[in-house]
C-alpha cells in the first residue's frame, strides 16, 4: 500500500482525515504530559482546598525566623477563629506517623522511606506567625495530597483536600471574621508588603 498524500485527497475527505489526526495528537500529547497534568491538578486540589478554609489566603510566605533567615509557609489562611498556618505535603502511598514520633513512613509499592516529623518544621513556622502577630490565635496544619493514605489513625492536625472537599460548611466572608483576627491578618500583610 503506497501513502496517501493529503493533495491526492478530495475536499470531502480532508476533514475526515484531519479529525482522527488531531485525536491522535492529542491524546500522544496527553501521554507525555500526564505527570506535569497530574501534579498540575494535585496543587489545584490543594490551592481549592485552602481557599475552603478561610476568607483570604496568602501563598508562599516568607517570613524572618529571627535569626537572620526565613521560613518558608506554603498557605496562611484567615479563617473564623484563628490565622491558619498550612504546610502541604506531596506524599504518595501509606504514610504512618504522629505528633509524638521523630520520623514518620512513606510505604509506595513495598518500599518505606523514612521522613521527618512534619510537625517539628509547623511549630517553627507558627512560631515564627505568632512573633508577627502575637495577640491572635494560631493554628498549624498539614495538608496532604488526596494520594496519601493514613491506614491507622490520621493525626488530628493532618487534612486532605478531599476532606474538606467532603466538609459541608460554607466558606467563611469576610464579614464573619472578628474584628480582631482582621487587624492581625492587616497586620501580616503589612509585614509581607502586601
């Protein structure tokens, strides 16, 4: 069978060609991308979820620790009753841990990897919160990926997007937001330049 040229072809059977083409392209294309995809809509879930806990959100914060360097926060959310500090995690497969372990395990497709306690790294970033604005309450929290599964208990501080996805309550507006926790979310933002 000798190639069919495009010019040989009639007008009528042009488009009957073109569209399995571009198909073909298409999904060749979805194929090689399909990792920046993925990991493009695993930061979409987690911006979406972040979003769902509070009235305003900053992202990538830094923040001097006080000792001539900075802290990195990935969400610093206004929520009803306190300024959320988040940490998100990008971890795969099972993880075990909690609050009161030095390091917590990853298990993907039988092998573990030891990692540190997250918590240590939360404390210091709502530490280093707490000395910008020392009269407001403050919580730390992670969120982990939907990827990540918690076969024994998941610790307290440790969220999912699919769990505030899954969460009924409404987005708080700024108008919930007490007066107080206002001015300290004025006050952190003023500290950033923002």
């Amino acid at each position: 069978m000798f190639p069919i040229r495009i010019e040989s072809l009639s007008i009528e059977d042009q488009p009957w060609l073109i569209g399995p083409l571009a198909l073909a392209i298409l999904l060749i294309l979805l194929f090689l991308f399909r990792k920046a995809l993925c990991h493009w809509w695993e930061g979409y879930q987690i911006t979406r979820a972040a979003k769902q806990l509070g009235a305003r959100m900053l992202r990538d914060v830094h923040l001097p620790d006080g000792m001539g360097g900075e802290i990195s926060i990935d969400f610093v959310v206004l929520s009803i009753d306190a300024i959320l500090v988040i940490g998100v995690k990008r971890y795969d497969g099972m993880i075990f841990g909690g609050a009161q372990t030095d390091e917590w395990t990853q298990t993907i497709n039988c092998h573990s990897y030891k990692f540190r306690n997250p918590d240590h790294y939360l404390l210091q970033q709502v530490s280093v919160v707490r000395n910008t604005i020392p009269k407001a309450p403050v919580r730390g929290m992670h969120l982990f990926t939907n990827n990540a599964v918690f076969p024994w208990d998941k610790p307290s501080n440790v969220w999912q997007a699919k769990d505030l996805r899954n969460n009924s309550t409404r987005r708080p507006r700024l108008k919930d937001i007490p007066a107080e926790l206002h001015a300290a979310w004025t006050q952190i933002t003023r500290s950033l330049g923002k």
